[in-house]
C-alpha cells in the first residue's frame, strides 16, 4: 500500500514539475523530497497508531475500570471521569486542546496537527474498542496499566507527536520563566496527586504515582532515554546545507566546529544544535532529505539556556 501511494505521488510530482517547465535537477530534488517526506508520513503514522492503541489498552484494561490514575493532562481526564459521568474518551480531547493550541506556538503547526489526529484516535480507541478488563490486583494494575499507558505515549512521541499535553505545557512555560522542563512537570504531577489523594484516598494517590513512575520510565525507555533536549552532532558532505536547514526550516541554531575524518584523515565540518526531542522526527525528516547516510550522533540534554533553544522557532 504504501509503495503504491509513493509510486502515484512520484508520478504526480513528475507532471506537476514539468507542467512549470521545471529542470531535471528540480525534478529529481522534487521526487527526492516527496519520497523522504512520505516515508517519515508513514512512519509517523504506523507509530501514533500503535500508541493509541496500546495507551487505550492501559486505560480500559487496567485503570479506568478499577479507578486508578496517571499524572499529566491523563491523570486530569481520569479524575474528571471518575467524579462525574462524563465519558474519558470526550475528556481526553477536551482537556488536551488548551495544551494543543499552546503547542502551535510553542512548537510547529505539523507537531500540534499530529497531536490532534493522535488524540482523536485514542479517544476513538477507548471509546469504541472493547478491550477485555484484564486484573483487579492493584499491583498489576499500577505497574502494567502504566507501562502500556507509557509505551502508547512513547510511540505516539517517536511519530512527532503527544497524546497527553503535560509536556506541551512545560515546553511553553519554560520558555516564559526560568523554570526547568523537569521543574514544571514536577509541579505539574504534584498537585495531581495531590489532588487525589484529598477528593479519593491517600492509596490511590501512592498507586497513581507508582503508575506515573512506570509510565514515565517506559517512555524514556521508548524513545532511547532522550531527555528535555537532545544534542545532536551531524557529519556529512553537505554540511552546508544542513546548516541552513536547521536554520531557515526548523528555526533553531547551530554550531560549526572543524574535525578530521579518521581513516583520510580529510578536514570536515561538523554541525552541531540542540533541540526538543518534541522536534527531533522534523530533524531527521529534513537531513533525510539532504543526507540520507550522514552521520548522526544524539545524547541526551538535562536543560539547556541561553542560546535560541528556548525562543519560538520559525514557522
């Protein structure tokens, strides 16, 4: 199917570029783009869907039937839902779109599209599939329903997207603040539980915690422990247009520095920046585009300041 897809879309690229009387060069530059930008389309795609699933799964299987809580927007929506009789699937969406409408500002009108189309799917997920109840024990429901609630999350980051908008939210105030990212979802979570531990009981206050510390791990575990930020040095031939890639498309800085290639021991550019790892599928999607074999090392940023990683990004 999705060779089929890309074989039409060539084609329609092909007329299109020689409808404008474009060059060879623009229509191979044309095809290239299409074809890396698809592929990452469907990559994206195959994960936010297996996030929602596997997040409407930790919901209905484990922790909604048994009146248990996540922390973030989630926790939110699971309060909600257990105090009234409002379904989860219509607060899911709800109580996410203030944190989505931050996130076309804070982040990229494509990052806050995805998280829309995600958070509809889940929503749709756990309202329409009827996933089987599958424990009452306590444990079982804290550590697993948080580890499938965690892998959906996860996935649906690894796809450009969010289905919970806690980070959305910490993105957005720490750059408004001195606040850390991690300072903001510390306070964030803390008032969650404790909120419920005074409308439930002081139990399921210390079991939601104990499923957000297993939610909070299996994401990090997902995505490859990537922290707040990631650094990501880039080595390759067309170091140049890389540079201005991260500049002109993702609106973020970079730095140049020089090095020596081992084995020729050739002089080469090395193009180093630091971003979100909310915009780190945008990243790779633009250097695809360049440089599919260059090099490529991430490790993960605890904070960072100063610079242009807390200023709004282009468009």
């Amino acid at each position: 199917m999705g060779l089929l897809l890309q074989g039409i879309l060539i084609k329609t690229v092909k007329y299109l570029v020689k409808k404008k009387k474009g060059s060879t060069h623009q229509i191979d530059k044309k095809i290239k783009d299409t074809t890396v930008e698809l592929r990452h389309i469907i990559h994206d795609i195959i994960f936010i869907l297996l996030g929602t699933l596997s997040a409407g799964f930790g919901l209905k299987g484990f922790l909604l039937p048994n009146m248990f809580i996540d922390g973030g927007v989630m926790g939110i929506s699971l309060i909600i839902a257990e105090l009234s009789e409002i379904p989860l699937s219509f607060l899911i969406v709800v109580v996410n779109l203030p944190f989505l409408i931050m996130g076309f500002s804070t982040i990229s009108r494509q990052f806050a599209l995805k998280s829309i189309i995600a958070i509809v799917l889940l929503a749709i997920s756990v309202h329409f599939i009827p996933y089987p109840i599958i424990t009452d024990d306590k444990l079982l429901i804290a550590v697993f329903g948080g580890f499938f609630l965690g892998l959906g999350i996860g996935l649906a980051i690894r796809g450009g997207s969010v289905i919970d908008g806690t980070e959305v939210l910490a993105v957005f105030v720490s750059r408004k603040t001195s606040l850390t990212i991690g300072d903001i979802i510390l306070i964030f979570n803390t008032f969650i539980f404790g909120v419920a531990a005074y409308v439930f009981t002081i139990e399921i206050a210390l079991y939601a915690m104990l499923t957000y510390l297993t939610a909070s791990k299996t994401v990090d575990f997902v995505v490859s422990g990537i922290e707040e930020y990631v650094g990501v040095t880039i080595i390759s031939d067309k170091n140049e247009e890389i540079r201005l890639a991260i500049i002109e498309k993702m609106g973020r800085g970079c730095t140049i520095y020089y090095g020596k290639r081992g084995q020729t021991l050739k002089q080469t550019e090395i193009v180093y920046t630091l971003i979100t790892r909310l915009e780190l599928a945008k990243l790779h999607t633009e250097i695809d585009k360049i440089d599919e074999n260059a090099f490529i090392v991430m490790h993960s940023i605890k904070d960072a300041k100063g610079g242009m990683i807390k200023k709004r990004p282009l468009k």
